[in-house]
C-alpha cells in the first residue's frame, strides 16, 4: 500500500488530535505494564503470551474487516521474515533491559528512536531502501538537543541499583536504534501491502522465538501469579499492540505523519508520570530535564522535513 503524500492528507480533526492523545496514552503505559509483567513472568515468556494475544487480536481484526493477511509473494514473505526478527530482537532488548533499569528512563530512551531514524536517513542503506536524506540546520539542531538529552539521563546514576542501571540503560538504547530500523524497514514493507498485514506478520513471527528462547534461555520457568502481571500481559498484547497500533496506523494513513507523531510526543512525558505514580519512580531532575530534552529535540526533527 502506497504512502499518501503528505500533502494530500486531510486537516486533522479535533475527534482525531482527542483519539491521537489517547493513543500516546496508551503507548505511555506500554512500559509501565511491562514492568508490573516482569513482576510475575520472565521477559521471554512475558513476550511470549503477549504476543500470542495480539496475534490472535489481529488476525481477528484482519478476518472481520476483511484486510488480506497472505503475503502476495516470496518478496513479501522475506520481508516479513527480516521484520519479526527485527521486532523479536528489540522487544527481548526491551523487556531484558526493564530488568535492570526503571521505566522512567525507559520512556526516556525509547521516545529517542527519531533521532536513530534521522541519522540512517542521512546516510542512506540502498539494500534496505533507505533513500539517503540531506540534514536541514534544525534537524542537526534536533539531534543535538536529543543527544544531550540521552547523555543527561545516561548520566543521571541513582543511589539504590545506580551499579546496575547501565545494563538496562544500554540495552534500552539498543532497542531504540532497533525500532528505528523496523520503522525504516516497515516504511518499505508497507509500499507493498497495508500495514495491518506488516504489523501482523511482523508479530506473529516473533511469538515461535520467544518460546523457543524462553525455552532454551528461561528453563525452570517461573511463574508468580497474580493480578497485575496477568493485567499487564493483557494491557500489552490487546491494548498496546493491539487496538493502539492498529489506531495509529489508520491515523498515519488519514493525517500527516508529522502532525500524528508531535502528539504521540505525549506518550513518554505520560509514562514518566505514570511511572512516578505508580513504580514510586523518582522524579529526579537528570530525569526531568533529558526527557524534556529528547522531547524537544525529537520534536524539533519532526517538525522541520
């Protein structure tokens, strides 16, 4: 499926911007979530059921609107290949990463992935399709501003745990420079078939790696049962992955991609409060002041093409 040029896309609605808030709402309590899971299931198998529901929401989705989920050839079948393992390296990057680190940061060092777009963009991949962009005097600007904002908060060491939270941190950053070449892949991907079916099969064929990984990397498994970490795995696969992905999609083919993106901006300043108020994660101004950076860096990329 074609990308609408941007020029062409309707002037967002009020309905819209009310429905874009509530999709970086929920996206801002994706972390969150994952947290409280990792209470009660270890990554793998978090990721696992997880993705096993959203698969299954999906497909559903995809039966009762009657959107093709067959790849129409070998092509796309490879795509879609690079796309869940892709995908399967960055969640595990995630979900590992939230281990050894807070969610607060972990909003923080998720929301820079534009700045990891930005920069492949301007070096240009032909065998992944990646067009070679020229760099606008803003857009370094923005990449400045987020980059000191990432150094703020990877500097920012916390009295209790501050020994181990540059595993998680790193990794975290790991998983934003994966997102922003899934973002790039997937922008190829769906030239060729709607992005239900690219974030279908990009899922679905994650879920046998990550069993196989809990498997392998997880036995004895063990589990803690209780109500938020089952809450937390139904949040994720059904609302976040899910009803959120399917949304902002549908609001990237309606509205510019640019105008979507500066809302969903809200997403890691929600989950940065969402996690004070409900992990007791501290407010502390390294905190404060990097995720205002990043926010304000990511923001002034978006807003200059």
């Amino acid at each position: 499926m074609n990308q609408e040029p941007e020029a062409h896309k309707t002037k967002i609605s009020v309905v819209a911007v009310v429905i874009s808030i509530i999709v970086a709402t929920m996206f801002g309590g994706g972390n969150i979530a994952m947290k409280f899971g990792l209470q009660g299931f270890s990554p793998l198998l978090f990721a696992s059921i997880t993705f096993t529901l959203t698969s299954i929401a999906l497909y559903t989705y995809g039966k009762i609107a009657k959107i093709n989920l067959r790849p129409p050839s070998q092509k796309i079948w490879q795509l879609h290949l690079i796309s869940g393992a892709l995908f399967t390296l960055l969640m595990a990057s995630a979900l590992i990463g939230l281990n050894s680190t807070l969610a607060s940061r972990a909003e923080i060092f998720i929301a820079s992935h534009p700045f990891f777009v930005v920069i492949f963009n301007s070096i240009g991949f032909d065998k992944l399709g990646i067009p070679k962009e020229r760099l606008s005097t803003m857009k370094i600007l923005g990449l400045i501003v987020c980059f000191a904002g990432l150094l703020t908060v990877f500097g920012d060491r916390l009295d209790a745990g501050g020994a181990i939270t540059w595993v998680g941190d790193i990794l975290l950053i790991t998983t934003s420079f994966l997102i922003a070449l899934l973002i790039l892949h997937i922008r190829k991907v769906t030239t060729y078939v709607s992005p239900i079916q690219a974030t279908f099969w990009q899922i679905s064929l994650s879920v046998p790696l990550f069993y196989l990984g809990t498997i392998i990397f997880e036995n004895p498994i063990s589990i803690n049962v209780s109500l938020m970490p089952i809450i937390a795995l139904f949040y994720n696969g059904l609302i976040v992955y899910g009803l959120a992905y399917v949304v902002r999609a549908k609001l990237f083919q309606l509205y510019s991609a640019n105008t979507i993106s500066s809302f969903l901006l809200l997403s890691p300043i929600i989950g940065i409060f969402l996690a004070h108020i409900l992990l007791s994660d501290p407010l502390t101004f390294g905190i404060q002041l990097g995720g205002l950076m990043v926010t304000s860096g990511v923001l002034i990329v978006y807003s200059n093409k």
